[in-house]
C-alpha cells in the first residue's frame, strides 16, 4: 500500500458535572467517534477541593477559582484519553469557545454549545497543549506503564 506514517496524538477530554448531570455524556460520546476519535481509556470520578486545585494550578491566582474549584467538585466528571492524528487541537476546536454564551452564536455545532451555559459552566474540557495532555492524562491514569522485568526469584 501507500500508506503515509499518521502520527498518533493523545489529549484529555473530561465531561465536567454539568455535562454528567444534564446526561450530555452519550451525545458528547456521539460526536467524539463521529469526529474519528478513538477513546482509548475512560474513568468517572469525583475530585474534591484538593486534587481540583492541583488539576487547575495553572489557575489558582485567578478571580474565578475558587467558583471554579466548586464547580468541578460539585459533581463526578468523565475524564477519557482521546486519540487521532492531531488530537489537541481537533478536541479544542470541536468543543468551541470558553464561553459557552458566546459559543452558542459564534459556533452553533460545537460541544459547548450543545450543553454549555456560560463563561464557567462549559460542559467539557480539552487540554490546551500536548505538554498539558501529558500531564493532566497522568493525573487521571497514572504514569505510562513502564517496561516491566521479569527476573526469577533467587
Ligand atoms: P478548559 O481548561 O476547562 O478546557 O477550558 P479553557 O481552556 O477553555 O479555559 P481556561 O482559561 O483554561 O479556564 C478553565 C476553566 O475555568 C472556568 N472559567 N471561569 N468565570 C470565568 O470568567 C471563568 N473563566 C474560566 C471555565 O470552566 C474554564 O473552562
Ligand atoms: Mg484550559
């Protein structure tokens, strides 16, 4: 065959506790695999105040986070591993702007739009870089399994 090499790409995808709740999960799950992601590992969980400060350090100066920190423990989120050729900036464009007010006029089809409500309550996060995937990825799942060795017992 012709086949080219595709680079494969991970990110992180997490449907927040809006998106839980409001039972967006299955359309948001539709529109990943129609959009040619593969979702490689899944797991739902509930962060309290402590893991979401680490998962948003970036942030911690900011006004909104302590509101930020609230939302994202208010509820179990959905955190998956999205693989496709390109994939951080694919998830991005597809769950739309921040604001999720402002996504429902400037980009009517994208996630955010769907099931978002406004600046804060967006529905879905995507990982800004494939250095933030690496990381955000471990916080969820752990390191990357390491080689193992096997060796007898002496
Ligand atoms: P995310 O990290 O969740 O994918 O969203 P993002 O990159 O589009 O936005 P970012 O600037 O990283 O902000 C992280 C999350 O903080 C909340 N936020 N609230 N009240 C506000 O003005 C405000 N600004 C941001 C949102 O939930 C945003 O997704
Ligand atoms: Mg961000």
């Amino acid at each position: 065959c012709r086949c080219e090499a595709v680079e494969m790409e991970r990110t992180l995808a997490m449907i927040k506790p809006d998106g839980l709740s409001g039972k967006y999960t299955e359309a948001i799950k539709e529109v990943i695999l129609d959009s040619g992601f593969h979702i490689v590992k899944e797991t739902e969980v509930q962060l309290d105040a402590e893991r979401a400060s680490v998962f948003y350090a970036e942030h911690s100066q900011r006004s909104f986070f302590d509101s930020l920190v609230k939302y994202i423990t208010s509820g179990p989120v959905l955190a998956m591993v999205l693989e496709r050729p390109d994939a951080v900036a694919q998830w991005r464009t597809l769950i739309g702007p921040t604001d999720a007010k402002k996504a429902k006029t400037s980009h009517p089809n994208s996630i955010r739009a769907m099931c978002g409500l406004d600046s804060e309550k967006n529905c879905v996060h995507g990982s800004d870089s494939p250095e933030s995937a690496d990381r955000e990825i471990s916080f969820f799942f752990g390191e990357a399994e390491s080689v193992t060795v096997e060796h007898d017992e002496l």
